[in-house]
C-alpha cells in the first residue's frame, strides 16, 4: 500500500481491497474514534489495542511508512532518468487492478452502475486533460493537501498522488520526505489524520448504502487516470519551479511515433515490456490474496463497533 500510495494513478485503497483487507481497514480507521480516546485517557492499554484492531493496524502502519521512506527517493530519480518506463510499469498496473475490479466487484453492469462508470471515467478525463492547478507550496497548502489527498488513498479507484498531482504538490511532497523536511511533513501528516478520521466514516455510510454505485464510480476514476499514466505525453503548459527553471503544469498524451517525431525515441519495446511487468505484479498480489483466503469485499465487514 504504501508503493502504491508514492504512486500517481495507483491507489493504496485498491491494494487493500484486491488483496482482502479492505474491510478490515475501513473498520479500524472507523475504530479510531471516541471511545478509542476515552480508553486511552483512561490508560486501558489493552482494551484500546483490541477495540482499534492494533494487531493489524500497527504493521500495517510500519509496513506503509517504511515503503514510503526508503522509496520515495528511488520513485525520484527513477522519474527524472527512466520517466517512460515507471509510467509505462504504472499504466500496467492501474489497467490490470481496474480489470480485477470490474471483474470481482462490479460483476454484471447494470445500467445505473454503467451510468455511475461512465461518470468516474469522465470526471478524470476533465481532470486529466483540463488546465493544472497550482497549490500554494507553505505549511497550509501541505496542510490541505494532505487532506484531500489521504481522501483518495483510501479510495480503491483513485489516487491520493494523483490528487497531489492536480493540485501540483506531488513533486514537492516527495522533495518533503527525500529531504526530511520535518516541518512540511508535520503539516502534511495532520492533514492526513484530520481528513481519514471524517471522511473513512463517510465511506462506510455511503458504501453501506449504494455500494455498487460507488464501486463503479471509483472503478471509472481507475480507468480515467489512465490517461494521465500514458507514458508517452507532451508538456504544453509549465510553471516556474522557484528555482530558476520550470516544472510541467498540463501535458497532453501523443502515441509512441507522435512521441518519436516530436520529443525523441518512445523506448516503445521497453515500455510494453515494463507495462506487462506492472500487470504480472497485480496477478501475482491478488493470487496471493486467494491463496490466504478469498478477498474481502468494500462493502463487507463494516459493522465493527
């Protein structure tokens, strides 16, 4: 979940839920809540480790932070010297989850679920292809970023990189925790608690209660950030970088002789190549996901107390 989470377009979420946890998740995040606080003002250590399901929730945590730590850093300068085949290794992972989730949470389309598809599907097209934002780079705008982007890595469907992405933050969140920049991170890190504890209690009541239609939605935003993942894109609007030179703001995707003719060689063998690597991981993660038992639906398991 966490290499996921580093990862635009991939979703710890959807991690969580090809791999059977995700209703287990949802209901220790869930569990985190009032009487978690009063048992731990009360010292009742065991109690509180029992009621927030710390056995599953404490590795899980360590097994996160530890990916995005050590990771971060290799994601970096893996995208500034082989951009086309991590994007390409991405779009491979992000096309064979939506499959997985189409075939084991959607079942059979109807045309209400279709209509909820379509819409995810459309929503990040206007994301993808729309003009960039540009989110202020201080404490606040760490702040808020967390926020919205902890929304969506929660998310199966739609990732909380991605959000940063739009927002333009993703490459300064990761500068954050490659250069230990403790006092944007601190900033970051209570926007992410703040915006898990009220919105994971906002998706159980809605899963709860139209969970087919939310399902399908998420699965739309899955195959709509597909083309922000292709590899091959042409930047056409930057943005100054605050260092003397310029990041891009909006890039538009070309086909691989488009690519070739306009920026230089598509590295098209190699691409397909990583792409089938990205997919065989997901085949590889949800088989042994099978293999421990059958996976967990979005929607099962929410009545934890």
């Amino acid at each position: 979940m966490g290499m996921a989470d580093l990862i635009p377009g991939v979703s710890g979420g959807t991690v969580a839920l090809i791999s059977g946890i995700y209703p287990r998740l949802l209901a220790a995040i869930t569990a985190c809540n009032m009487k978690a606080l009063h048992l731990l003002l009360r010292g009742q250590w065991r109690d509180l480790w029992q009621h927030v399901d710390g056995a599953f929730l404490l590795p899980l945590i360590l097994g996160i932070g530890t990916a995005i730590i050590t990771l971060a850093g290799v994601l970096k300068v893996l995208l500034e010297t082989q951009a086309l085949l991590v994007w390409s290794f991405f779009f491979g992972l992000v096309w064979v989850s939506s499959l997985y989730l189409i075939r084991d949470e959607l079942g059979s389309l109807t045309f209400r679920t279709g209509a909820f598809l379509v819409a995810g599907i459309a929503v990040m097209l206007v994301l993808g292809l729309g003009p960039g934002l540009e989110f202020p780079r201080h404490q606040g705008g760490f702040f808020a970023a967390g926020m919205l982007g902890i929304c969506a890595m929660i998310l199966p469907g739609i990732s909380g990189s991605f959000i940063l992405v739009m927002l333009g933050m993703y490459s300064a969140v990761i500068a954050a925790v490659v250069e230990r920049d403790l006092g944007l991170l601190l900033f970051f890190g209570l926007g992410c608690a703040t915006g898990l504890m009220a919105f994971s209690r906002i998706l159980v009541w809605i899963l709860e209660r139209a969970r087919g239609e939310t399902l399908a939605l998420l699965v739309g935003f899955l195959l709509g950030s597909l083309v922000i993942l292709w590899p091959w894109q042409q930047v056409v609007e930057t943005v100054a970088d605050g260092k003397g030179g310029e990041r891009p703001l909006r890039s538009l995707p070309v086909l691989p002789h488009q690519y070739d003719a306009i920026l230089g060689d598509s590295q098209l063998l190699a691409c397909l190549l990583s792409a089938i690597a990205g997919g065989v991981l997901i085949v590889v993660l949800h088989r042994l996901a099978q293999r421990s038992g059958t996976p967990g639906r979005a929607g099962a398991g929410l009545d934890r107390e």
